[in-house]
C-alpha cells in the first residue's frame, strides 16, 4: 500500500478534478465536488493540511486507490 502524502485541500481538488470530479460549489470553507453519473459528492474543506483520514476517506468515496490518487497529485 503506498503512503499517503500530506495534502493541502486545493492540491486534492486538483487531483481529484484530474480524475473527472468537478467542483460544483463551495460552502463555507468547503469545496464540494460531484461527478456526472455517480450519486456521491465529495466535501474537501480548504485546509492547508488534510487529516489522513478524511482524505482517506475520500479517495474511498471517490472509487480510488492510494496509488491512483498519488498518481494524480503528481508531486
């Protein structure tokens, strides 16, 4: 299983917008993602760190692996 890096919550918006999620509104300090053809929305808060967990969390809801989404932060 790969780590998964610190990330700020721009930096996982963009990587998850590589994987076709598109940021549909913003509430409060939260970016709300959603995709066409899957019921799920994706809530990432603006934060300059991530909890691992949450972001975890995400990528799960996301149908993503660790390594899919390390793939797509491109550091």
């Amino acid at each position: 299983m790969a780590r998964l890096p610190v990330v700020s919550g721009r930096e996982a918006v963009r990587a998850f917008t590589e994987a076709g999620w598109i940021e549909k509104r913003r509430e409060g300090s939260h970016m709300i993602l959603g995709k066409p053809g899957v019921p799920v929305v994706l809530s990432i808060p603006n934060h300059k760190e991530l909890d691992k967990g949450l972001l975890r969390g995400q990528i799960r809801k996301a149908g993503l692996t660790v390594e899919e989404f390390v793939k797509l932060l491109k550091l």
